[in-house]
C-alpha cells in the first residue's frame, strides 16, 4: 500500500508538470467554423475536433453562426456551454467567407484550421498538420490533407461521393476531390492548416465569394510567393449533400464561384471548367437542331443513351454497387448541368 502511495505520488509530480510541459510546446490552432442548418453534422464534428490527439488547451473552437433554419444553433449553445474552448460568434449575413473572417478577427492562435461543420477528422490532425507546419521552412503558408467521404452517409450522398470520386466526377480535374499517396505542393487545398499572419497579411476571405473563397485565398497566398504542402498521413471526411436539390444547389454555386474566380483571376481558368457550361450548351443546341430538323430525331436520344452508358463504367470503377451505379446518371447530370449553368450566371452576371 504504501508502494503504491508513493507510486502515485511520483506519478503525480514527474507525469502531471511533462504532460503541461509538452502542450506547451505544442501551437496553438484556432479553428475557423462558419455554419449554416448544420444539425445533422455539427455534433459530430465537434466531437472530432474534442477529441484530437493534441492538447485542448493549445486548440479553441471558433463558430460564426450563420441564420439557421434549423437546430444547429440550439445544439452550438449546449456545447458551448459544456467546453470552453467553443467560441460562438453571430454572422447574420449567412456569407461563408465573412463567417471565416469573423472567426479570424476573434482569433487567439498563430495557426487557423480552416474547416466547416460538416467535417470530422481522423484523430491525428492537428499532430500531423500544426506539428508540420511549425517544422517546415517559412514559405510554406499551410499544410492540407484529403478530404474523403465517411461510410455512414445515407444513399443521396454515398451516390455523390461516388460521382466526385470518378473521371465524370471530375477526379483527376479538380484538385479539392484528389488523394494522393505522397506529399506534394498543391494550388490548392480544401482543409488545411495556415499560419494566421499571411492569411490576414493578404487581406483573409473575399466577401464576394460565399462559395470558394479558401481556393480564391490559396491563389492570392501563391502570388505573395508562399507554398501549400500537401500530406498523406491524415485526412478529414466530408459528408455530402443529402438531396438531389441540394446537390444541385452546391454545383449551381460551384459554378457561379468558378466564374467569379476566372473574372478575378483570368489566368486561372482551365479548359476543364468549361466543360460544364459546355455539357449544358450542346444538350440545349442538339435539342433545338432536332426541333428544327437539322439533326434526325434519333441523335438525341443516342447522345444520351451513350451518357448513360459512360455514366454506368464511370460508377462501377469506383463502387460495384447496384443501386448507386443505377442511379449515377442523374448525379452525374445534376453536378454538369448544375455547375455549367452556375457558370453561365457568373459569367453574365457574377459581381465582385
């Protein structure tokens, strides 16, 4: 018994000053959340983040609360009310980007994690991001990782992950949807770990982007001549939309942000962000060639009937699953149509 008093004892006055020792060595990272009817997802997520393998006391939790519809904000309270490194900020513009610089402004870290609410994370993120970060040379602005889709997503969104994660997905196009088995320097990377005075330094998130504004940040930090690292050795899952009207929602703004993006940034644009715009302009003219007799009635039909087909071999080489194979050409069509047609609008008309 009184071995192991003094055990105890021991444990008490060596573990107990290490472990506060070695949090202090540690960077503090400020997460940067905005959120909007997040009710599904934001328990998770900050149950993820709470239980990082890295010190609470070297993280803090920033929300900018946008106008929800929902019970996101009743579920931030109960949280916050319950860890105090949970910081709730009001942003009743509902703008993406003006909720991440309120979270910026509100700041107490030297690094900003920049994420959303729904996202979880494997448990050693900020070990691996915020560690590297520190450890590489100053002009490497952040450290990112893949973000892939979690398993327990309901059909709406295991079928969008699996269009993402496919050649008619866009895969090998749009850096955001990649994963790579070694590091590298990306132009861009969708969560990822910055330090917080560059970030401020260029001027944060553009307002005029509520869709898109940390690819449009990742370009202005690239010409200010800093570097983005990407790394294997983490990752987050992000869950996608749960309706076929969201899905289209998302691409329409996906679209609308790339077009402000080639307005901004003209020397940016690639010719496989057309393709949506394209897609929907040539289903529109061989429909009216046919209407017109320029085209025989069966070549519609045949352009689709070959889209279908391409759409079925493009699912199966990355799920063999029934269901979601069967169903791919409809997410396949409202991700082109979607993003083409938000493209369209932010060409005509997309203010900055």
């Amino acid at each position: 018994m009184n071995w192991f008093f003094h055990l105890s004892t021991i444990k008490y006055v060596f573990f107990i000053p290490l472990v506060a020792m070695k949090s202090s060595t540690y960077p503090k990272v400020s997460f940067i959340i905005p959120v909007l009817n997040e009710e599904k997802t934001i328990g998770n997520c900050l149950d993820s983040i709470l239980s990082l393998k890295y010190p609470l006391d070297c993280i803090e939790i920033l929300i900018a609360r946008g106008p929800s519809s929902d019970n996101t904000n009743a579920v931030l309270e109960e949280y916050a009310h319950k860890y105090q490194q949970i910081v709730l900020l009001d942003n009743p513009t509902g703008n993406t980007a003006i909720g991440r610089n309120i979270c910026i402004d509100a700041s107490t870290g030297d690094m900003l994690m920049n994420y959303s609410g729904h996202v979880t994370a494997e448990s050693n993120l900020l070990s691996v991001l915020a560690v590297k970060l520190r450890e590489v040379s100053e002009d490497i602005v952040s450290v990112g990782c893949a973000n892939i889709s979690p398993k327990d997503q309901l059909f709406v969104g295991k079928t969008a992950s699996v269009a993402f994660a496919s050649f008619m997905g866009g895969k090998n196009m749009f850096v955001q949807n990649a994963e790579f088995a070694e590091e590298r320097f990306m132009d861009h990377i969708s969560f990822a770990c910055y330090w917080k005075k560059p970030v401020v330094s260029v001027g944060g998130f553009d307002p005029a982007f509520w869709c898109g504004q940390d690819a449009e940040l990742d370009l202005r930090l690239l010409k200010e001549g800093y570097k983005i690292l990407y790394t294997p050795e983490t990752k987050v899952y992000h869950y996608k939309r749960t309706t076929l009207k969201s899905l289209f929602r998302q691409m329409y703004r996906y679209g609308i942000a790339r077009a402000k993006m080639a307005k901004k940034h003209p020397k940016t644009l690639k010719f496989f962000h057309l393709l949506g715009a394209g897609f929907l302009l040539g289903l529109l003219g061989i429909i009216v060639l046919t209407v017109f007799s320029f085209l025989p009635v069966w070549f519609l039909p045949g352009v689709l009937l070959l889209y279908v087909l391409v759409s079925f071999g493009s699912a199966a080489l990355v799920k063999k699953d029934v269901k979601v194979i069967l169903a791919s050409p409809v997410f396949y069509f409202l991700i082109h149509s979607g993003y083409g047609a938000g493209f369209l609008r932010g060409l005509v008309y997309g203010k900055l």
